[in-house]
C-alpha cells in the first residue's frame, strides 16, 4: 500500500466509500467525516456510499445526506434522491426477497445455535435481502476463529458471506458492492465504471471491500484496514476511520 499523497487527486470526480469505520469512527458519524462528504460534493465530486448497511438506514441516507446515491445491503440494492422523491432499484423482486427473508431467519437461528456469543444485528428488522450476524457491534467481540464459523455456516447454507468490520452479512445471489455499483453508474448516471476507472476513488476498510480494492485503480484504506491482513488497497491514509476519510477528502481537494 502506498501512502495517499502519492494518488493523483486531478482526474478524480467520483468518490465512493464504505460507511462503518471507513466514514464512522466508533460507531459514530462525527463532525469532521460528514463535513467531508458535504466539501467533496459542493466541490462537484460525485459521491456514493457503498454498504452493508441496511434499507431502512439507506432511505434516510439518499434523502438527507450530501449524496447522490447509495448502494445498500452488499449490493442488494441503491437509492437515490432527486426532484422530491426517493428511487429504489432492487435487483431482486418483492416475491423473491419475502421469500428469501423467510429462509434467512431459519439459517440465522442455526447460527445462534452453533456460534456461542454471536447475534442477529440490531439493525436487521430494517434489512430487506441479507442475513447481518453481529459479532462485535452491540456484542464483545468474538475469536476471528467464530467470525470464520459464522462465515462457513452461511456458506453451508447457500449464502454469499462477507466479513464487515462488525457483521458477517449472508444473502442469496451473486452480487456485492462493485456488481452493483457497475450497475448504479450505467443505469442512473450513464457511465461504464470500467471507462471512467481512473477517476474514481474508492475508500474502504474491510474484507466486503476486497472487490472494490481490487477493481479500482485509486482504492483507499484507511489506516484501519491494517487490521484485516491480506487487504490490499492501492493506497492507505495515517489516519483511522473518520479522520481517515477526512484525510482523503482533504487530498482530493488539494486542502490540508
């Protein structure tokens, strides 16, 4: 990983990022983080948050934060807000994700049973696709070696399992964050991720961030991501988490 002020801040017009600890520090969205995300888009930086998070919290993220969309749930979905309304794009049906939610509890319930200390996310009654299991967020942190066996159950289940920096989030089907980011750009905005690679910034922290750090040319750790080893984003700031993202928000607009 190369330090940030080696990235090239000139072409750069889109700027996604993951939200728990890459955005939030603690748990918490402080002053400095979200002053960031205003800075970056008055400057007419385009800014999508990409994240495991859960529907309910994406709706009030597209309607009041200084966004213009955001992908949810690994890519279940995105959101935007424009003239007054909110847009919802699922890539799968109504039909589908109640029938799938239903699956989830029962492979959920197995989990508990199998996994001692580990819980259902306090935020998964907001959730519309994925399984989240928390395993440090709301509980004490649990061995790597149980955050594996969360992992392998959902697997075992037929689930799609990442590692978050709180959750291991399971759904069924193959897309995750940069599927769907591909298809938030082409749909909503008309753009070929891949053609407009270079001027894009993707910051993140965890394993669910493994494709975008390794599809973009300009993938950003914050300092934090040194606690997943293997991780490789092409760059990384000095500063963890919120002032992390701060950092880079500074460094793209060339504003220590």
């Amino acid at each position: 990983m190369k330090p940030l002020r080696r990235l090239d801040a000139r072409p750069v017009a889109f700027v996604l990022l993951d939200i728990d600890d890459t955005l939030t520090t603690h748990g918490r969205l402080q002053a400095q983080a979200y002053a960031a995300l205003e800075r970056l888009r008055t400057a007419g930086k385009l800014v999508v948050p990409i994240t495991g998070r859960p529907a309910g919290w994406c709706d009030h993220i597209a309607r009041m934060w200084p966004v213009d969309a955001v992908v949810g749930e690994n890519g279940a979905f995105y959101f935007w807000f424009a003239d007054g309304k909110l847009g919802k794009r699922f890539i799968d049906d109504p039909p589908t994700r109640a029938r799938r939610r239903a699956e989830l509890e029962e492979i959920s319930k197995a989990i508990l049973r199998q996994v001692p200390g580990a819980a259902v996310a306090s935020d998964q009654p907001y959730r519309e696709t994925d399984l989240a299991i928390d395993y440090c967020e709301d509980v004490p942190p649990l061995p790597v070696e149980s955050v594996e066996r969360i992992a392998a159950l959902m697997r075992q289940a037929g689930l799609t399992a990442k590692v978050s920096s709180i959750h291991v989030n399971g759904w069924f089907g193959n897309y995750d964050k940069l599927a769907t980011a591909r298809q938030l750009f082409a749909e909503r905005f008309g753009l070929d991720l891949e053609a407009v690679n270079r001027q894009v910034v993707y910051a993140g922290d965890s394993p669910n961030d493994a494709p975008m750090f390794d599809f973009f040319h300009n993938s950003v750790g914050v300092a934090n991501v040194r606690r997943f080893p293997g991780l490789e984003p092409k760059y990384v700031t000095t500063a963890e988490a919120g002032a992390g993202f701060a950092e880079l928000a500074a460094h793209l607009l060339g504003k220590p």
